[in-house]
C-alpha cells in the first residue's frame, strides 16, 4: 500500500509541477464553466439574452401603433422600428434576428375580429437562428391576443364594438349569407356576455368564471380575463429555487477538466515507457498491478481534487448549491472512476508520447462532441442525441447536473453512475491488459 | 551470486538468447559485452526479472528467481537510459524509489543522503533533475540503484555520453562498492573500460557465449599476436610476434635498431576476433 501511495504522491508532484498540464486540469474548465455561465445568465445587461427584431409599419394605423406597442412591452424582445431596406440589412449582416413587417391593411383586418382575412405579418427570420424563430411566432401570437384581451377587459368598450361590427356585417355585401346569419345570431349573444361580465371596483372586468358565485372559493382570483394563460417553471422538484446557469455550466466545465486529467495521466504512462522510468519501476520489488494502480490512484486523486475544488467555487461564488450532497458525492466519485478507466485505455493507443497525445485527444474529444461536452446536447438532432448514448461524457454530465439541479433519486442517479463505473472497469481491464510494458 | 542456467529467450523466429549458462561470483565485477542485436540486454532483463525464460532457471543470491519481487529487492539497476523524473529534484527521485524498495521514515532518509553523498549529488540534491549534466544524471542514476543497498548491481553502459571528469568519478564508486562486497555486472561497448574494471568478462554473440575468462586470460587466447614496428639501418619493418623483446634484441643485434613500437593485444583485439569485423545494425 505505501508503494501504490508512493506511485500517487509522485504522479500528483509531477502535475503541479507541470503548469500546462495543472492550467489544463484545473483552470480550463473554470474558464469554460464562468464563460457559458456569464452568456446565459445576462452578465453584462439584460439586452443581451433579447430577441433583437425590427419593425415595418408599413400600415401605420391605431391597431398597427397598439400591436407594437404590445411587442416592445414584452421583455423577451427589443425592437426598433425603422424603414424596410434597414430592417433587411440589419437582418442581413446579423445585427438583428429577424424583422417583422405590418403590411398596409394590417389595422383593417385585425379590426374585422370575426370576419374577413387574419391580420397578415411577415417575418424575415436570419437562416443561421431558426432555433429562436419558434419563439418569436409564440411572442407574435400572443402580442395578437392582447388585443382580445385589452378589449375583454374593458366590457363597456367592447359591448360598443359589437355594435359597430354588428351595424358592418349588415352593411357589407362582401359575406356570405350564411355567415352573415350565423354573426346576426352571435353578435347580440356575444354583447349579453360581455356586459354580464362581473367587474371590480374600476368597472373593468375582474374575477374568473366561478369566483364571483362562490362555486370555487379556492380557486385563485383572476387579474383579468385572459384567452389563455400560460405559466412557465422550470422542471426541477424544487421549482422555488432559481436554477443559475451556472447550474449547467460548472458540470460541463468540470468534465473539460476531467477530460484533461484523463489525457494527461495516459500520456503520463507513455511517457514513463519512453523515458525508461517503468523499467526502473519495474525492477523495484512491486507488482505490476501495483505501478498500475498508483498511476490510477492519482488520476482519480486529481480529479476528484479538480472537481471538488471547482463544486465549491460554484457553491460559494456562483450560489450553485447541490440538491444532495451525498448523490453528487456519488456522481463525482462515478464520473472519476469512469475516466480513470478510459485514462488506462488512452494509454495503450500510442507507442510514443506524441501519438498517444493526438490519438488521445482525438477520442476525447469526439467524446465530447457527442456527449455535450461542447454543445449541449438539447440543440443536437435527434439521431446524434441517440447516438450520444454511448459517449461517457454525455453520461457524465448527466450525473452531476442530476445531483447538482434536476434533482434525481438515489435510483435515478444509479443509472448514469452505474454507467460510469462499467464503462470504467472495462476500459481499465482492457487497458491493462494491452498494455505494453516496454518499447 | 547470480546463476543462469540454459536460458533460452525467442522474439517469433529470431532467438534472442541460445540455452546460455553462466555464473557470477559474489563480490566480482563482471563484464558482459557483445555488439548490438548479441543478447545482451535480454540476458540482463532476464537476471533481473524484466523478462520470462521460455526455458531455463535465474537465480540470484540463493533466494530464487527475480521474478519473485522479494528477490528483486536484492538487485540495483541502472538503467542505460535516464530512469529518472526531470521535474523532481535529485532527492525527490532517489527518495521515491528508496519508498518502493520499502524503505521508509530514518533508513529512508540515511539512504537518500548516503546515495547522494556518494555520487557527489549532496550539493545539488534539491535542484530539479532537469538542470543536472549529462554526467551528474548519470550519477543520479546510479544512486538511484544503490538507495536500497543491494548486494547485486546491474549498470547498463553507464559512462554513455559523460565528460571524462564524470567518467572517472564512476569508475571509482564502481572500485569503491567492490569493495564493498558488492557484485557489479557491467555491460559497455567501451573496450578500455571493461579491461580497466572487470575481473571477469563474458563475449557474447547471437545468443550464445563466445568467451568467458579473466581479462588476461582472454587475451592471452584469442588476442593473436603482439606487433613491433621498428625503423632499423635496412629500413621499416613490421614484425607479428609472441615475444616482442627477444624479437627486438633480434633486431638491435643485426641491423641496427633506430626507433621503435610495440602493439600488445588488447581486449578490443579479442572482441573483434571473436565477433568478425562485419558492421551490426
């Protein structure tokens, strides 16, 4: 025992001496888990996580004016009104996401609630950022909405409208018969409705259907009315607690780290080889297994000292607090043994120090491309989130950020944990066992 | 001390080492010298346990094979490359190989400090290997082999690529733990210094022992003949003979000896005569 411990104190020596090496395992993925953290928590102002459009008024009426309006109120997006040969360019050269055009009769239509074409707007989206276009169109249906709602808000308002659409219909000899009678029959139930709506102190419409007849106390009270009201949480048995993004940026940081730790320790078994030093390790009176496991022993030191040193960073620095200790426990001491594992089989890729270094990397990195080390893995398509399966690094993330916010149960940590250690061991028996003990 | 009985070692078709028997007496050193591709380096891995026989017996001082990891402990090894860690200091590393041999904690350091003082490292022991000479690495191998004082030391071409100075302060520690009872093998392709340091030599080539004997005694048997070269009245004459200085009053009584030179075999001589001149890859 206190020759693999020997093995272990002169490996770890040798990492702290090496400053490349320590910079890879210990400050890269501080970097990288502050970086990304930085980008999606709006370090810098709150501009920055905004859809950034602009808008042709090309109708510029009152309801053209009001559906603006709506939109710059949103605090998803910023938008800036401006001609159309600006908003193209813009869009053109990245400056902006997309940009929205209110054609002329756009006011017209959005009037004619029941009756008539939609209301049309044309969307130039940038082609690299499709993702955020879905978004948008949500932001833009529910910019339409507002208009129903501001005019169910205020019953007096619109019980004056339905006359005005009704006094329309009769008018027009643009609908059909049919139609015609249908909104002959809807209009008058429609205004009943409408001024029947209870109200709070203000005259404005007040409390959900329900509320006011005392059919369900329980329920919560209702601002206003709303077409349709859309609560959004994060998925997390604690939805209370705010999941930083540094949530997610300190598990791929630390993978990047154990990454590096695991290059370098295999590397470090060639390096031995070419050096001569495993003959003289060799010939001292330990077992093979022994030169083996000291090298393992300080592969798995490092990087439990590298991932426990940036979880307390983030626990006091970045306020990422560990829903159980004890499962992140779990996880960091899987994902160590899974990578020491792989450290054992990197080793025997290469004859010399320089190909088992680009050969090693060249797996781990693959690794991580797979695995969602670089990007995560929820913009990957769906074949390459299947494919992702077989990546330790995907399996690995998935751990710490079970134990860190999604709040996984002991069974549900089992699965990745188990993972790591089986692909651990069969790397490690593989390992060994191609393992060329001489040049 | 260490006994090699017909051992036998192939790499597929190309047989390394050819049912090779020898003895090493307890306290000698011991020369073991062949070109490259001869078998020394299988045989020394062999002696120490780095390599299985296909068939035959090692056994060192009585105890057994080295393989056994107990009976490695009675072994030093230098090994002909740096078997050294460049980012630890001098003490660093023979400290950390004197912990696998088992020592620890007052022996630990009495070692370490008894190593570096004898190579001459005592000054320098805290620097970073990666500053040493060429020579003071050297120095720093051997003491890495003698930290866990073993009985046998293996030194593979230790004077490779030292200054002269370094050269000559190895040759005097290996003098100096002769003397102490120690059993040295000592494989070199420096001629001078096998005939300079070894009680007895072995030639080996194509796995198999060619010669086995005293310095003189190889010599004196496959060395040929001595040659004088001397410059007389009649002229330049060059003479191949067992007895130089009968063959010179020879020459002195009947033409009249100017100047002269004498060329006695040396160990070089008998290396090349018993291995051919033909170039080795």
């Amino acid at each position: 025992m206190s020759a693999i411990l020997a093995l272990v104190v002169k490996d770890l020596r040798l990492l702290l001496r090496d400053k490349a090496g320590f910079i890879f395992a210990f400050v890269f993925p501080l970097v990288y888990a502050i970086f990304f953290g930085a980008i999606f928590s709006n370090v810098g102002g709150e501009a920055t996580s905004k859809l950034r459009v602009a808008v042709v008024d090309e109708d510029g009426s009152e309801e053209s004016r009001s559906f603006v309006e709506s939109l710059t109120k949103t605090s998803q997006v910023e938008a800036v009104t401006t001609s159309r040969e600006e908003a193209v360019e813009s869009v053109r050269h990245g400056r902006r996401l997309a940009y929205i055009t209110l054609p002329k009769g756009f006011g017209a239509r959005r009037d004619g609630m029941f009756w008539g074409d939609p209301p049309n707007v044309a969307v130039g989206i940038d082609p690299s950022r499709q993702a955020e276009a879905a978004m948008l169109q949500g932001i833009l249906i529910r910019c339409s909405f507002e208009r129903m709602q501001d005019m169910f808000q205020r019953p007096e308002v619109m019980a004056g409208r339905v006359d005005e659409w009704m006094k329309r219909v009769q008018a027009a000899d643009d609908i059909s018969p049919a139609w015609r009678a249908a909104l002959e029959l809807f209009f008058p139930a429609f205004k009943s409705f409408v001024q029947n709506i209870p109200r709070d102190e203000s005259g404005n419409a007040a409390s959900q259907p329900g509320t006011a007849t005392g059919r369900a106390q329980s329920s919560p009270a209702r601002s206003s009315w709303q077409p349709v009201a859309i609560d959004v949480e994060p998925v997390a048995p604690q939805a209370s607690v705010k999941i930083s993004s540094y949530a997610w940026s300190f598990p791929q940081g630390i993978i990047w780290g154990v990454i590096g730790c695991a290059a370098a320790f295999g590397i470090s078994l060639v390096v031995e080889r070419t050096n001569g030093t495993l003959v003289r390790l060799r010939t001292a009176p330990i077992a093979r297994w022994q030169i083996l496991a000291g090298k393992a022993g300080a592969c798995f030191v490092t990087t439990v000292c590298m991932t426990t040193a940036l979880l307390l960073l983030a626990a006091f620095v970045f306020n990422v607090r560990p829903q159980s200790v004890w499962l992140l426990v779990m996880a960091v001491v899987s994902v160590a043994l899974g990578f020491v594992g792989i450290m054992m089989l990197l080793s025997v890729l290469g004859k010399t120090e320089q190909s088992a270094g680009g050969i090693g990397w060249a797996v781990l990195l693959v690794m991580a491309m797979l695995g969602g080390g670089m990007v995560p893995r929820i913009f990957m398509p769906s074949w390459m989130q299947m494919v992702s399966h077989i990546s330790p690094v995907k399996w690995a993330i998935h751990a710490m950020e079970g134990a860190l916010w999604r709040g996984f149960s002991p069974a549900e940590m089992a699965v990745p944990c188990a993972v790591l250690i089986g692909v651990g061991l069969a790397c490690f028996a593989l390992g060994v066992r191609a393992f060329r003990w001489s040049n | 001390m260490i006994n090699l009985s017909r051992l036998r070692k192939t790499f597929g078709a190309i047989v390394a080492v050819d049912e090779l028997t020898l003895e090493i007496h307890r306290g000698e050193v011991f020369g073991l010298l062949g070109p490259n591709g001869a078998g020394k380096t299988t045989t020394v891995n062999m002696a120490v346990g780095l390599l299985k026989p296909d068939s035959g017996i090692v056994e060192v001082d009585g105890l057994g094979s080295p393989e056994n990891a107990a009976v490695r402990r009675s072994i030093g090894v230098a090994p002909q490359e740096m078997a050294i860690y460049d980012e630890m200091s001098g003490q660093e590393n023979v400290s950390f190989f004197g912990r696998l041999q088992g020592l620890a904690g007052r022996k630990l350091a009495e070692r370490v400090a008894w190593s570096l003082e004898f190579v001459g490292l005592a000054d320098r022991r805290r620097d970073r290997a990666r500053t040493y000479s060429g020579g003071m690495r050297r120095r720093l191998n051997l003491a890495i082999a003698l930290v866990h004082d073993p009985a046998v030391l293996l030194l593979d071409e230790p004077t490779v690529g030292v200054d002269p100075q370094s050269r000559n302060a190895i040759f005097e520690k290996i003098t100096s733990l002769q003397e102490r009872g120690r059993t040295i093998v000592y494989t070199t392709h420096y001629m001078e210094e096998a005939q300079r340091l070894c009680d007895r030599v072995c030639i080996i080539d194509h796995g198999r022992i060619l010669a086995l004997d005293t310095v003189e005694a190889l010599i004196a048997r496959h060395g040929g003949k001595s040659v004088v070269r001397a410059q007389t009245a009649k002229g330049e004459t060059r003479i191949e003979t067992d007895d130089p200085v009968t063959e010179l009053k020879r020459l002195q009584e009947t033409g009249g000896l100017e100047h002269f030179s004498v060329d006695r075999p040396d160990l070089e001589q008998v290396f090349l005569n018993l291995t051919g001149r033909r170039l080795r890859d």
